[in-house]
C-alpha cells in the first residue's frame, strides 16, 4: 500500500474511524461498525472463527482509512486536493486503482447521459442549503461555473491527470462510497466469506444469506414519511441504493430547491422526484442510477433503468410512483 502524500492525513482519517469502531457477534455473524467518509457504515458477516473475522474487520478498518485519505476533497493532502490545486497548471501522476476508477467516471458518465459528472463541484460550492437564509445564484455566477465543469475537458494519459483551466475541480463523493462498498464486499469474498452485508449511509450491498437464513431485507425510506418505509426488497447477490432531496432541500419564493444538481445546466433537479430506489448487480451502478434518476425524472429515469442491464428500480414523486417491470421481484409489497 502506497501512502504518498496522504500519510499526514491517513494517520488521522484512521486514529478518528478505530475511535469510532463498535464490534459485537451474534450467533456465527459479526457486527462492525464505525464512523467513514462522513456517515455512518456498517458490515455484518458470518465467520465462524473469531480470529480470522478480526483479522478481515482490521483490513476493512485501514482501507476504508485509506480511501478516504487518498479521496477525500475535504482533506488539504488528499489525492483529490492535489489535482483540484493543480488545475491550469500541472499533470498530476496517479496510480493504476485511481486510473481504473477515473475510467468508471467515464462510463458512468455515458451511462447516465452526462447527468453524472466528477467535474460538477464550481456548481455545488454555489449553492449552500444549510443557510439559514439561501441565497440563489445569480445567472451570471452558473454560467461562470458551467465554464469550469464538464468531464470531457479534463485531460487524462496513462498514469496522469490534468485539469486545464484553474479553478476546475474533481469530487469523487458522487461515487466513492458506493465504490467503497462494493470494494469491501470483494475483500470479503475473496477471504471466503459467503454471507454478507456491507452498508456505508444506506448504500448497501449483499451476498449470501441473513443471519434468518433468508434473502437480506433492505428497507425503503418513504419520502413523504420519513422514518417509514414504502415497502422493503428481499436480495441475495444486489445492491440497492436511494437518492432523493426530501431530507436536503429549501423553498425559495415558492421554488423547491434540492441538493442534487443537474451539472448541464447549473440548477437543482426540478423534475417533480423526491425519490429514486435502484436494485442492481453493483452498489457503484445502484448509487449513480438512482441519483441520475432524480436529475432525469420519472419518465427519463425509468428509461435509464431498463437501459442498464440487470438494473431494477422505482420512483416516486409527490403524487405518483413509477417502476420497472422486474422490480416486483424484489419488493415484499
């Protein structure tokens, strides 16, 4: 493992994630969870020798640490920070794992119709919804920022990357959870472990069984009731994940304003979506498509599902709900 420059901040990110791991065992199947990445994770899985669940629950412990150390935006030495600080002015070198999750960004973007873009953040700074009193960006200040977003301006060859206009800047929290989850599911496989769950801020991803013997049920916020469910998917070998603003938005002279924004055109998502739920093969695939489904709306999102193979979802906005042909084989109801 690589530290770089991300060793000052490694060594923090992971004295704060071991301060905050809680381990427990019920029966044959551990219970880890810790605080990463800003939200909460957890990773339930069966293991019937102690020894070796700690030994994978340490692993799991110093890489979720690393990544986030080394990905981070928020974090002045990170991976991340380093291109975003060298923008208009130098290639930065990046390893083969970074290269490989640059080229998802690429696919992701195809897949999602450019609504997915690592590119969007000049966006994002403009808008703050934990103002008491938001202020709306004037016109002239999204057109500003449109100039410094789009992914295909970036310059890429192997083993390096170059923003060409100072103030273009990367953010990876689109996709490096999810990324995160589908990671740390792997290591669990490859190690032999069957039965598992990995969940970091409710993105989650299965294998195996339930401790009940049982397809993993994974619940569905109800928007319009938070803290309630609408129904629950039953999955085995999946991944499901649920964006929405309904938790993240404020009104403005009688405009809803929600945190996910549309990077084509500098605005928030006004498509009438307050949710979109996405069962898929992979956490990475289920969090961009359901995000990509708000920004899309209902008529477009549930297009985008059908094109994605192995994807099922539903969304629901403020009068209606609308879903894929196959997502009753996993919902309870």
């Amino acid at each position: 493992m690589v530290l770089d420059k991300t060793t000052n901040s490694l060594s923090i990110v992971r004295e704060r994630i071991l301060r905050s791991a809680r381990r427990t065992v019920e029966s044959s199947y551990h219970k880890l969870s810790f605080q990463a990445m800003n939200t909460d994770c957890r990773v339930h899985f069966q293991a019937a020798d102690s020894s070796f669940a700690k030994e994978y629950e340490d692993t799991v412990l110093d890489w979720v640490a690393f990544f986030e150390a080394k990905y981070s935006r928020f974090l002045p030495d990170s991976l991340v920070s380093r291109i975003n600080y060298a923008a208009g002015e130098q290639w930065v070198e990046i390893d083969a794992e970074t290269e490989a999750l640059f080229n998802l960004c690429q696919e992701l973007l195809f897949f999602t119709r450019g609504v997915f873009d690592p590119t969007a953040l000049p966006l994002m700074r403009l808008w703050n919804w934990k103002a008491a009193n938001p202020v709306i960006p004037t016109p002239a200040q999204i057109k500003e920022a449109l100039e410094l977003v789009g992914w295909r301006k970036v310059e890429r060859r192997p083993g390096g990357i170059f923003l060409p206009r100072a103030g273009m800047m990367i953010d990876l929290g689109g996709v490096g959870k999810e990324y995160a989850v589908d990671r740390v599911l792997t290591m669990g496989l490859d190690q032999g472990i069957k039965n598992i769950l990995v969940d970091f801020g409710q993105d989650v991803r299965v294998h195996g069984e339930s401790p009940q013997k049982a397809p993993w049920c994974i619940g569905l916020e109800n928007p319009s009731a938070v803290g309630k469910c609408w129904t629950s998917v039953l999955v085995n070998n999946h991944a499901v994940a649920t964006s929405g603003d309904y938790l993240r938005h404020f009104v403005h002279e009688g405009r809803r304003y929600g945190h996910i924004v549309d990077p084509r055109d500098g605005y928030p998502a006004n498509t009438g979506v307050l949710s979109a739920s996405v069962v898929s093969p992979h956490c990475t695939f289920a969090g961009i498509v359901s995000t990509a489904a708000v920004i899309l709306g209902p008529k477009h999102g549930l297009e985008l599902m059908t094109f994605c193979p192995g994807v099922e979802g539903a969304v629901i906005t403020e009068t209606s709900r609308f879903q894929t042909k196959g997502f009753n084989n996993f919902a309870t109801g």
